[in-house]
C-alpha cells in the first residue's frame, strides 16, 4: 500500500513528534525530529514522512495527501490523542477508503480504550512497530500481523505479541529519510547549534526512573545498540547528504550507560571532524568525558531532576547528589557544555524541595535548563502510583494547556497543589536566568556571532511569551 507517515497538525508549535520527550509547547520553539516515524518509513519503498508541526502545516494543507495515499500511520500521544483522532476522523471522511493506523507509547498502553475512543481509526500497534508496518503496508492481513489490535466486524482483536528488536543493526537509516522528506532548518533546540541532526544509537534504558516514557513503553530496559561502525559510517553518510549540520545528537535514553561503546563511536566521529551531543545520566568518570570532549563532544544533556535526595530515592533515580556534583565539575573542567533538565511536582515535593532543586541548579551552573512538571503517562509507574494514592483529580485529566498546548500539571498532593506546581516553572526559570551571573554568560556568547546574537534574541522573545502566558493562566 501506498503510505503517509504523520505526525500530525497540532497546536501552534506543539512538539509533539516521536521523538519528542515530554509532548508540549516548549518555553521557546523546539522541534525534534520524528524518528520513531522515520525508521519504518525507511522500511517502507515509497512511503513519505510529513511532519506538519515542524512545517507549520495545517489539517486543511495536509488532508489532500488523503488522495494520494492508503495507508496512513499517525502517530500520535497522551497529550495530544484527542486532536489526533480528529485529524484521523477528517481523513477518513475525505477518502472512506483509507487505513489508518495510530502507532506511539499512548497506543501501546491503552491499545482498547484508544480504538474505542478513535472511531476512524482502524488499527493500533504495540511497543516497537517498524516492522508491524512495513508487512502491513506489504498488504499482509491484519489478522497475520503480530503486535496490533485492529477492527473487525466491529469486534476489537488483538494479535500476537512482536517480539522487540535485538539485531539493530538489520534497521536501515534514518538519515535517508531526512534528507528526501524533511527540511533540517526546520528543527530547533536551543541548546543544540542549528541546523542539527537527533537519531538513535539504540533503544532502551536499564535505569528505572518511575516517571520515564520510553523505557516503560516503548523501548524497554535493556540497552540494544547499533554497532558502532554502523553509527559511525551514518554519521559519515548524513555529512554528505546534509553537510549543512552543524551538530549531531544522539537521543538514546542514556547514550553514555555504555561506557566503551560511546568511547568507540567517539573515536570514529573524531576522525570524521564532526560536533556531538547526547543524552548522559550525571555519573560518567572523568577520563571517559575528556575522550569524548577529545573526539568532538560538545553537549550532554543531563537529567538531574531534583536537587533533593530522598525525591531522586522517591522515582529510583539510581543517583546520588554528590555524584552529580562531581560529574558536573568534570564537565566544566573540561569545557562540556551542559543542558540540565529538572521536573517540579515528583513524589514528595513540596515548597522547601523546590527551593532546594532551584539552589542545585544555580550552584552547578548547567549552560542551560529546562524545567518541566512531572507527567504522569499512562503505562509508567508513577501513573499507577498517582491512581493508587489520589493524586488525580477529576479535572485534571489533560496534561496540556487547551488552545496553547503549554504543560499543566495532572498531579496534587495535600501539601503541593496542581496550581503551585504549575507556578513553579516560570518562577524556577527565571531565578535561574535573571541573575548577574547567567545574564553575563549569555551575553558573552552572544558576543560570539551575529548569527547567536539573532538567535539568542528570537529565542528570548519567545520566552518572556512563556512567561507571560503562563502568569496570565496562573492568574
């Protein structure tokens, strides 16, 4: 079958893409790129990928492709499943005819209650889907392919269970399809240099953190790893294709969990001369940072979360404050750059742990932050640990902001209300930012470039909108 993999029209700057870690309207304009879609898309002999939100596409410039196509694969997530499904009710009205099929962890979780809420929608997959689609589009039956359930009859079937993937190596490129579908100035992230590059190096996480999307859903807690030759020589291939990159970003859960895998791959990216970022827990020794510094590293994003102990023991962080401490240190030793992320509302919170995380965060001094609320997703363990304790209540069962798509929090405590928490971010930003020392630093890197300047002003313009949006929602 001929097929359209989407990711679909949202709100206004929603990244909301498989790729996307927390499905929101991000503090300034972020895009990461759709990999999750790209990989079977890249199974798929001519297929197309269209991600209207990193476009700007809206439902009415993308319903034509219901046309063309037979097939299309939407992919779609807790926050934004409702808009979804009317995108998939338009196309289905415009073209009777077609399949369309949801894939994504919100689907994985609740495969029954997302048919059942999703009328035109006519099959759902499981975790890892690349190829659940690729013999669906090859016209195999539903009924004989394993890891959907589909509609038949107006019945709900489930099929075998897909077993996940361990040769990773056997996935073709995602790079391929960048470059035929996708424009990479349309993806932003600020603290990655533009226009950059994200993919995967492999799937899954052996940390257990209880609020942790992907490793609970999707990709599970075993690290599964391309070989690193294989990374390396589509590194080398994506800097030909697209030799305007300025950086490349791997988006494994915990690339550095590998320790001499990532010192492998490093070597082989330094001889190619290029920049790199990744995904780090903030426990890697100092002798492994210098290598990857040595061979092109410029970034580790690190998911510090709580500047206070007992709520990192609370979501089985695995990590100790003096660890990050030092890790932290070892990193501006060695002139590697940090973005730290922080989640306000965990298990346990409360004024005084906000308080604190904020204190942490001035005193480690990441290059930058990123602040967001705690997220219950179905199929993690702090979702059933919130249905278990009633820290839900009946009206705060979106996790976004309607007609904005900014987080809001779905969690209050007795001592920590959903509307605290919400205030928290803006006012844990700006006492993070608005202090001589930060205000000194961007300066200086704005003295940098003309190129940084202009982006640095963008980006606050957006930002002060963030704030201004979110005091108007408090009020």
């Amino acid at each position: 079958m001929k097929t359209l993999f989407l990711n679909p029209p949202s709100f206004d700057g929603f990244d909301g893409g498989a790729g996307a870690r927390y499905q929101a309207t991000r503090e300034i304009r972020s895009f990461w790129y759709p990999t999750w879609l790209a990989q079977p898309a890249a199974m798929v002999e001519g297929s197309k990928l269209v991600d209207a939100p990193a476009r700007g596409l809206s439902l009415e410039q993308v319903l034509p492709y219901a046309d063309e196509y037979e097939l299309i694969v939407i992919h779609t997530s807790t926050p934004s499943f409702a808009s979804d499904a009317k995108v998939a009710g338009a196309f289905k009205a415009r073209n009777p005819k077609l399949k369309i099929g949801f894939v994504g962890a919100h689907v994985a979780v609740l495969p029954e209650p997302s048919l059942k809420n999703a009328p035109d929608v006519d099959f759902v997959t499981g975790a890892e889907f690349d190829y659940t689609i690729k013999e669906i589009a090859e016209g195999k039956p539903f009924g004989d392919v394993a890891g959907i359930h589909y509609r038949e009859n107006g019945q709900i079937v489930k099929t075998a269970d897909r077993p996940i993937i361990h040769d990773m190596d056997a996935l073709p490129f995602v790079t391929d399809v960048y470059h035929r579908d996708l424009v990479p100035e349309d993806y932003f992230i600020g603290y990655l240099r533009h226009p950059y590059l994200s993919l995967y190096s492999g799937r899954g996480c052996k940390s257990r953190c209880t609020f942790c999307l992907w490793p609970q859903t999707i990709a599970g807690h075993t690290y599964r790893t391309r070989s690193p030759a294989q990374v390396v020589a589509e590194i080398a291939h994506a800097k030909r294709l697209m030799p305007q990159i300025k950086e490349f970003f791997f988006d494994d859960d915990t690339f550095t969990d590998d320790a001499p895998r990532a010192r492998e791959i490093a070597r082989g990216l330094g001889k190619l001369g290029v920049t790199w970022s990744c995904n780090a827990k903030a426990n890697v020794d100092y002798d492994t940072l210098k290598e990857l510094r040595d061979n092109g590293l410029r970034l580790l994003l690190v998911g510090y979360e709580s500047g206070n102990q007992q709520i990192l023991h609370n979501i089985k962080k695995g990590m100790r404050i003096e660890v990050a401490r030092k890790f932290t240190e070892d990193c501006h030793k060695l002139g590697i750059q940090i973005h730290g992320t922080f989640i306000v509302g965990l298990p346990g919170e409360t004024k005084d742990t906000i308080a604190e995380t904020v204190a942490f965060a001035k005193d480690i001094n990441p290059h930058t932050i990123q602040v967001s609320i705690a997220a219950p997703y179905p199929g993690t363990f702090l979702y059933d640990q919130a249905v278990r304790e009633g820290w839900f209540k009946q009206d705060t069962k979106d996790m976004v902001m309607g007609g904005s798509g900014f987080q809001i929090s779905t969690l209050s405590y007795p001592h920590l209300s959903r509307e605290e928490i919400f205030e928290a971010v803006a006012d844990f930003y700006k006492r993070f930012y608005f202090r001589p020392r930060k205000i000194g630093d961007i300066v200086l890197e704005m003295a940098t470039s003309w190129d940084m300047t202009k982006r640095r002003l963008r980006e606050g313009v957006e930002f002060f909108h963030f704030l201004n949006a979110r005091e108007s929602r408090a009020a």
